[in-house]
C-alpha cells in the first residue's frame, strides 16, 4: 500500500470522478489530472472483475506494486490519478496479467 501521503483521499477522489480526464487501455481505465506535490493515486476493482474479497485486494495489491515501483522508476510528480481494473483476472496465469498491467500503465505514462 502507498504511503499515505500518495494515497488519493476521499474529497480528491470525488474531484477527481467529476473533473478529471479518462483514459482507457483493454485492461485498465484512469481518470486522472495534474495536481501540485507528490504523486497520488489509488486502485480500485469492482465486483464485477471478481466476487471475492480476499481476490479483490490480491489484485489491488499486484497493481499497486506495479504502480509504486513504475514511478519512483521514473520520478513522476504533479499527478493524480485513479486507476479502475477491467479485465478479470485469471490466477493461473497471473504474470501474463502483470505483464499486461505494466504494458498498460507505461502506455499510459506516455500520454499523460
């Protein structure tokens, strides 16, 4: 889980769904906008992509890792964002999803 400082609070997140930019790859979906500070962001995974809990938060986990590491790689600052997990997740073939999310994420990183 991200500091607290780089977590996206509940009024940022409110802001955010109502004022921030989308964007949308086939397994991630980000609404975000440029923001002053550090980074902040936060995942979310909807009932739809899985039913159980315990899975849910294994994947919000997997992202945010993928996330975090991402941008202290490449020293990203001044960006709030939300990222909303579409495809379901098959755990057998977990490093294709991995692999997918990472693709997903620096595609994104280049359009921001």
């Amino acid at each position: 889980m991200p500091p607290k400082k780089n977590r996206v609070s509940s009024t940022l997140f409110k802001e955010l769904l109502q004022n921030a930019k989308h964007f949308s790859t086939y397994s991630l979906s980000f609404l975000y906008k440029k923001g002053g500070g550090e980074y902040k962001f936060s995942v979310v995974v909807p009932k739809k992509v899985q039913k159980k809990a315990a899975k849910r938060n294994r994947i919000k986990r997997i992202v945010r890792e993928i996330i975090k590491k991402e941008l202290t790689e490449q020293n990203i600052n001044n960006l709030h964002f939300v990222v909303f997990v579409k495809q379901k997740v098959n755990f057998d073939k977990l490093n294709d999803f991995k692999s997918a999310i990472l693709r997903d994420f620096k595609y994104f990183l280049t359009k921001v």
